[in-house]
C-alpha cells in the first residue's frame, strides 16, 4: 500500500480515550509487558506511545551537550533564531532541535528521537498480538509545532497497523461538493487526541483509543506507517526553510540541501516572473534567452544609478538573493556572461549605471 488508503466505510462517531500511569522507563524495559499489565486490550484497539518511552526503552538517554546531539541528528538546517534551530532529521522530520528533548530526562541528559519508530510499532504490534491474541494497532507519538501556528501538538513519528491517511478526493460532502485534496491525517489526529489525557509531566506514557476498530489493519498487515505522513520535497512548499538556509544552501551550492528545492520548473514557464524592482535608482532586467542548443534560458542583470544611496543598495542586494534562490529552486545553473554579452541597456551610457553583480545566463 503506498499513499493514503481510501476512507474506511463506517466512520466513528464516539471513540474513548484513557490513559495509564507506568514506572520511569530504563533502558531495556519491556514495553510490551507494561503495556499488557497496564489494561485489558481488545481487537481493533489504538496503542498510543510517546516516543520518549520507546527512547528511553532503547537506551537513547545520553549525558552531555545538547547542541552536539543536535548536530548529529540533523542533515539539514531549515531555520536558526539564536539558539533555536528548527532541522530536518534523518528520519525526514522537520522538528525543533531535531527531536532532541531535555525534559522527562535526568538534569544533564538528553533524549534522541528512536532511529526508525515505524519498525519500533511494527515490534510492538507483533509482540502485543503474541501477548495478548489482540490485533491492536501501534502508534509512537512526539511533540511538535507547527508552521504558521502557535503551540504544540503531538504527531505520529511511528505506525503499525493503521491507515496513516485517508484518500477522500472524489468523494461527496454533504452539501454534493466534490472533494479534490481532502485526506485527513488519521494517525496525526489520534496521536493528538492522546496527547490530551496522557499530558506531558504526569507519568503517562501510555494511552488507548477505542472505537476505531474500523481503521486497524488485518494482523500481520502494517501499512506503510508514518513515513506517508512525510511529505515529499518536491510537494513541499516550506522546506526551503529560512531566507538564511535557503541563501546558504544557494551560496554552497549545496548539492543535498538543494535536493530539497522543486523541480525544475516547465520550459513554458519564466522563474523571475513576478521580480520586480520599483525602486528609482535601482534596474532590473530579466529576459527569456535560450542557449544554443535551444534549450531555455534567462538573462538576469541588476543595475544601479550612480550616486544611488543606501537603500538603493540594500534593495539591489535584496534581488540578487532572490535571483540566486529562485535560479536554485528551479535546478538552473548560472553561467557568467562575458562582456561582449553584457545585457546593458543601448540608451544608457556607461558613467551613468554601474552593475551591481555581472550579468547571468541561467541555464536548464
């Protein structure tokens, strides 16, 4: 099964959630007996985890600089404010600190998110049906913001037999509309909806959704757990993160980071469409050119007046950062044009305008 899966044909209208009190977790307790001593489960149940339990469970509670876990756990930096750092994880989460934690842990520790929760729900659904004979379905929970909103919620980091996400593009709402883009993230909505009877300092790790026995796959089927829940580079919109990442990753020429950027876009299509410059003193000139093998290009210039102030200046510089990302985003190369090329403008003389950066060809 790849992508979302379709919606199941009876959706819930009450689901119970309760959450349990367990011991501080060590390195090397088993989960699965914590979880079958804490309640009586039953077929179609949602097991609901956080993630530190499961940490903690694999020994990845460490002494020392959270900064150095940080880096490790990173691959890409999508934001910095001072000492926040919001990165891209080798799990392909985009968290905060990486998903390095510092709470519920001995002063002085810190935690690391576990290396493939998928495969760690996976375990545990497997062992949970060998235990119990239940057909449960596993999920691993963490703490995370969100783009454009204030606060926390928890998300699924790890899933085990339940559908991540529901497909209803095709379907009808109530009033006869067709849905295009609807798939609610099923895993995602449940993990935060434990999150409000588990809590966050009450030793509560452990919480169980039922009513939703609709959504649990078969036992021994999986799915293909919450890495659907990650979305694609090339669909997202946001991950070029800051406007810091993206000029570094742009100035490296960073051939990872910038795996991160969409594709190139159509050849009908003019990345500078839309820069635009109105300043007085400052000129901008983009202009379709295509190489000599006929395949498109871009002739970009950025002039200034002579004499032009600061804010001329800064407003120049300003649009060479955006020439640099957008040529980036589209996977186009730039290449020096030499002077006899030079994109000046014929009724311009030379003391009049001096050329901020060397005009480019930007090349597919």
């Amino acid at each position: 099964m790849t992508g979302p899966a379709s919606e199941p044909a009876q959706t819930p209208a009450r689901i119970e959630v309760e959450a349990y009190v367990w011991p501080e977790v060590a390195p090397g307790s088993d989960l699965v007996a914590l979880v079958a001593g804490s309640t009586r489960l039953a077929d179609g149940d949602v097991v609901v985890l956080t993630s530190k339990a499961v940490s903690k469970s694999q020994g990845l509670v460490v002494e020392g600089d959270r900064a150095v876990l940080i880096a490790q756990d990173t691959t890409r930096v999508v934001a910095r404010r001072g000492p926040t750092v919001i990165a891209e994880t080798r799990h392909g989460l985009v968290l905060a600190a990486a998903g390095v934690d510092a709470s519920n842990v001995p002063p002085g520790s810190v935690v690391a998110l576990p290396p493939d929760s998928d495969s760690s729900a996976r375990q545990l659904r497997e062992r949970l049906y060998e235990v119990t004979d239940c057909n449960v379905a596993v999920l691993v929970t963490d703490t995370a913001g969100r783009a454009w909103r204030n606060g926390q919620t928890d998300m699924a980091v790890g899933c085990a037999g339940l559908l991540p996400m529901v497909d209803m593009a095709g379907s009808l709402d109530s009033h006869a509309n067709l849905l295009e883009v609807t798939a609610p993230a099923v895993a995602d909505e449940l993990a935060a909806a434990a999150d409000l009877v588990k809590g966050k300092a009450t030793g509560r790790p452990l919480a169980v959704v039922r009513g939703l026995a609709a959504w649990v796959l078969p036992a021994g089927e999986h799915g293909d757990g919450a890495r659907t829940l990650v979305r694609p580079a090339d669909d997202d919109l946001f991950g070029l993160g800051s406007r810091e990442a993206v000029r570094a990753a742009v100035l490296r020429r960073d051939e990872e980071a910038l795996a991160h950027f969409p594709r190139r876009i159509g050849s009908d299509a003019d990345p500078f469409e839309g820069l635009a410059c109105d300043h007085p003193a400052v000129r901008l000139i983009c202009s379709p050119r295509p190489d000599d093998s006929g395949s498109p290009g871009w002739l970009v210039q950025v002039d200034l007046l002579a004499g032009a102030g600061p804010d001329a200046w800064l407003e120049a510089g300003r649009l060479l950062e955006k020439v640099d990302a957008l040529a980036a985003a589209n996977r186009l190369r730039s290449e020096p044009v030499s002077a006899a090329d030079d994109h000046d403008d014929p009724e311009a003389s030379a003391p009049v305008w001096v050329k901020v950066a060397r005009t480019h060809w930007f090349v597919a």
